[in-house]
C-alpha cells in the first residue's frame, strides 16, 4: 500500500509540475516578443552593405543572405514595385515585382478561426512585426544577375487560374546590361501548395554564363500564445532541414544566433516550421548543394535567414538558353501532401518523443474519419478500439480491483486491529493478498497503460492540422480547442467519481484524500486541454465505468 502512496504522489507531483509551468508560461507571455523586442544580437551590425543581402558566389566560403529591407504593408511593393495578385484553388499570393518575392500568401481553405471564416489564414506576410517571407534569385562572378533585389517587369498584375487550368504560370521579366535575358516563371498548380521557381535564361552574348540559383526564407521571432495549457509545450517556430545523412534537425532561433548554419550536402530540404503550417525550399537537379542561416539586426530587431543555393554551377554556351530551378511548398501540415514531398518531410508534424506512438495513433484516426466523417466520432470510435485493444490486460487490473472492494471488511478489520503497528498492518495485509491471490498495484495498471496513448493523442490533436477547426456538433465547433462552455471538462470529472465509487476505497487516510482530490484536480487540469482529448478521456472512463461494473456483477458477484 505504501507503494500505491508513491505512485499517487507522483501522480499529483505531476500535476501541480504542470499548473507550475503554465503559470510560468503565463507570465512569459504576457509580454509578447516581437521583432521590435528582441535583444540585440552580439556580434551582428545594424547596417550592412546593400549586397549583404545576396548570397556570395560559391567559389568562395558562403555566408547566408540576409535582408535589409524594411518590413511594409502587405498590399505594397518595394519602392518603384507592383504588386502582382494571383489566386488559385487554394491560395491567394502576392508577388512584389522588385526580386519576384512571395510577399503575402494566404490558405483559401483554413480560415484565421471558426469565429472568421471568411478571413483566410495569412502564412507568408510582410507586417510591421510578424515577417515571413520568400527570396530567391541568381549569383555569380561574370556580370549583373537578378536577385531579390532586383526589379523585374511584368505584362500583366492579375492571374487568376480557370476551373481548366492545371497550372499558372507567372512570368517575369529583366535583361542584364549584358544583354542576356532572364524570366522568373513562378509555376502554381490545381489542388497544390507546390510553387516552381524557375529562371529561365537566354544567354545573347558571345561568352558562356554561369550562375547559381539560391533560395531562402526570412522571418521573425514573434510569441505565439494558442491558449491556456497548450502552451506548457509551445508548438516549435522555427527552421529546420532534413539531409539523408543527419535526418531531421531543427535549426532554431537560438541556434541561428549563436552560429550561422554552413553545411555542405548532397540534398535534403530546408524549412521554416510554424504551428500547423510549413514553408520549405527543395532544391532540384544534381547537387551538392550548401544550406545556410544567419541573423542581422534590423533597427526594429533581428532578422532570421534560412536557405540554400546550388554549389553546382550551370552552364549556358554563348547563343543557346538553359535554365534553373528548385520548389517552394508552402501550406499546411497536410500529412498525406507531406508524405508525398520528399522523404523525411512528415516530420515537419512535431509530434516530439512519442512520434512511433503518434504516427500510428493518427492514421488509424484518419481512415475513421474517412468513413464516419467527423472527428469527434473519430475520437470515439478511436477510444473504443484503443480499449478493445487492452481490454484482456484491463480485465485482470479490474480483477484485481474487484477483489480488493471484497477484501474491503477484513482489511478494515486489520487496521482497527493493527492500526498503530504499520509493519504488523503490512504484513497482515500481504498474508491476505497472497492467500486471495491479489496484486495491491494491480489497479494501477489501467492508468499507467494509458499515459503513452493519452500523451500521444495529446501531440496527434496539438499538431495535426486535419483536427484545426474540426467540429464535433452542437456547441463544440474546434476540437482542437478547449470546450467553451466546460461541459466535457466537468463530466469528464463526474465520471473519474463514478471510477472511484467502483473502486475500493484507499484504507490509509492520506491516499484517501488524495483520492478525493483527484476528479477535482484533473476537472481544472482538463478545463483549458483540447475538447477532442477531454472527449478521448470522457468516452474512455465511461468505458471503463462499464468494464469494471461488469467485472464487479458478473464475475466477482459483487454490484
């Protein structure tokens, strides 16, 4: 029994762990960190030279791009730019004409929230503090070539793809003072979040061309708040990349800021990770090629660069055309799109230690949906299977509990008895355990079973963007959010009293307490948790209330 005590404490330690850290969470937040607020980054120089912002050629060592500009409005272009609105199935882009840069994208099927589904959600943006943005452009040692920086034409401002269209193709346009002729296609395709940047090069003088492409992602280090507890373990913001030597490696802020990234691969992807979305540049055709990062301070803050160029150089014989080319997604989390990416890519869904648990837990979710279509039912269904699946390691724990409840009289006999010889308590209590061939931690098991499964659906509806927005019915409209009115929180809580009535009662006076306090805890803990896993957690003690009634009635004879 004293074992029992032990488990409890530390079921309660962790519980008042979490409640501390929310707590801590709550006062970081409070004070949001925003581009303006970040600290000044040692070592990095508010002003650079105005080609800072261009990668070096890759004959020599090669620093990251960063970026200069000033952060504007989104409607706006660059001083002397147009801005270019193109739409498709599925997002909303600008394009600014200086550089052919994505400065604003938004994900025509993810409205900001269910209360403004109307207002797409804005993944690339130009604002005066959250910024993230595309760059990419051409470098090298002969003459001029368009980069970032560069101020392209354009024949038209407005594209919009046809209910025939596969694709739309968005050109522009600029000749070097050399005379060769570039065109930036950016290619957007029916039913995709794939964009192809290709530059398509005309090479009309009499010397052959040789030039690299680079791509990279700018952004800045804002608070992300998403609501009570689902910021005990905030959602990841921050770069990554993926090579088939390192696998997956997150490249935060931190580590950007301590060290600029300057790695030489075969191929891979690099990425910038934000909470249900993702922006990622694949490069294409033979490499090696060179992933970098680096930070510079702006005025109102640092800037964070993340990117890659080729390191193979392409060549153009004077009078002949070629091109260059690599594949921006920018989009949701969509694990089927992901899998269909590039290996390595769905692990851009953060589902932290627990991901072999996760992973699985997710796809058997989602071919329920499939068929039922509604994820709260999903969850249902999931929970049913997910007890069917323990249901013959359950029976022996609630076996055992059952038996417990019987053994109830003479163990009270016993402390009456017994009551201020603990060691005699003890030993008289195991003589009577081991005569009725009881386990006193047996009952333990139905919850320690659960803590991976439940901590695992807790990552599954945190970072699956398949549930954001996903309603159940009646009042409950985000699954992924917590329960507005605190309906399921508070069942949830009458059903873990409905357990401990089935259960038998602790005979030490402090596990009894402890017992009791247990619904009202987890009732708090549970009021600010996602409605889809208070709901797993409900429909899961609920079919426990009945496995252990069962065992209670039909195979121990005791109501």
């Amino acid at each position: 029994m004293e074992i029992q005590r032990v488990i409890l404490l530390f079921a309660l330690a962790f519980i008042l762990l979490l409640l501390y850290q929310r707590w801590l969470e709550q006062e970081a937040s409070s004070t949001p960190v925003t581009s303006a607020q970040t600290p000044t980054v040692q070592g990095k120089q508010g002003a650079e030279a105005p080609a800072a912002d261009i990668p070096q050629t890759p004959s020599v060592k090669l620093p990251a791009a960063p970026v200069t500009q000033q952060p504007g409005q989104t409607e706006q272009a660059d001083a002397g730019g147009q801005v270019v609105l193109v739409e498709t199935d599925l997002v909303r882009a600008r394009i600014d004409t200086v550089g052919g840069s994505i400065k604003s994208l938004e994900l025509l099927q993810y409205p900001v929230s269910v209360d403004q589904l109307d207002v797409p959600f804005e993944l690339l943006k130009m604002g005066s503090a959250d910024v993230f943005l595309t760059q990419s452009g051409l470098i090298g040692s002969q003459a001029e070539y368009p980069n970032h920086r560069t101020q392209f034409s354009v024949e038209d401002t407005r594209f919009r793809m046809s209910e025939a269209d596969q694709e739309l193709i968005v050109p522009l346009y600029w000749q070097a003072p050399s005379g060769v002729q570039y065109t930036k296609k950016l290619i957007f395709k029916r039913d995709s979040y794939d964009i192809d940047i290709e530059f398509e090069v005309n090479n009309t003088t009499d010397v052959e061309w040789t030039g690299f492409i680079y791509s990279q992602f700018l952004r800045t280090q804002v608070a992300q708040s998403r609501g009570f507890f689902l910021d005990v373990v905030p959602a990841y913001l921050g770069g990554a990349v993926y090579t088939p030597e390192e696998k997956f490696e997150k490249i935060d802020f931190a580590d950007m800021t301590d060290a600029d990234l300057n790695r030489k691969v075969a191929s891979g992807w690099v990425a910038m990770l934000q909470h249900y979305f993702v922006g990622a540049w694949f490069p294409q055709g033979d490499g090696p090629f060179q992933f970098y990062s680096k930070v510079i301070n702006e005025v109102d803050g640092p800037r964070y660069i993340i990117g890659q160029n080729s390191l193979r150089p392409t060549v153009i014989a004077a009078g002949s055309s070629g091109d260059l080319k690599v594949k921006l997604f920018a989009g949701p989390k969509e694990q089927a799109r992901l899998n269909q990416q590039a290996e390595g890519f769905a692990l851009t869904v953060d589902y932290g230690w627990l991901t072999p648990v996760s992973v699985p837990l997710f796809w058997v979710l989602n071919k329920i949906n499939d068929v039922v279509n509604n994820w709260g039912w999903s969850i249902i269904l999931l929970t049913f299977f997910i007890k069917l699946a323990f249901y013959p390691l359950s029976a022996t724990s609630y076996k055992s509990m059952a038996k417990m409840k019987k053994l109830q009289p003479r163990l009270q006999t016993l402390k009456e008895r017994h009551g201020d010889d603990k060691a005699k308590l003890n030993q008289a209590m195991m003589e009577i355990y081991k005569k009725e061939k009881v386990n006193p931690l047996g009952g333990c098991l139905p919850i320690v079973i659960q803590i991976p499964v439940f901590i695992a659906l807790y990552w599954v509806l945190l970072e699956s963007v398949e549930l954001r927005q996903a309603p159940f019915g009646w009042w409950i409209q985000d699954l992924s959010i917590k329960d507005p009115y605190f309906v399921l929180p508070l069942a949830m809580g009458a059903s873990m009293l409905g357990q401990q009535m089935l259960n038998p009662a602790p005979l030490d006076p402090m596990q009894k307490k402890i017992m009791m306090a247990m619904p009202i805890v987890f009732t708090f803990l549970f009021l600010y948790f996602p409605a889809g896993l208070v709901l797993y957690w409900l429909v899961n003690n609920v079919l426990s209330i009945a496995q252990q009634w069962y065992v209670n009635k039909m195979v121990i004879g005791k109501a």
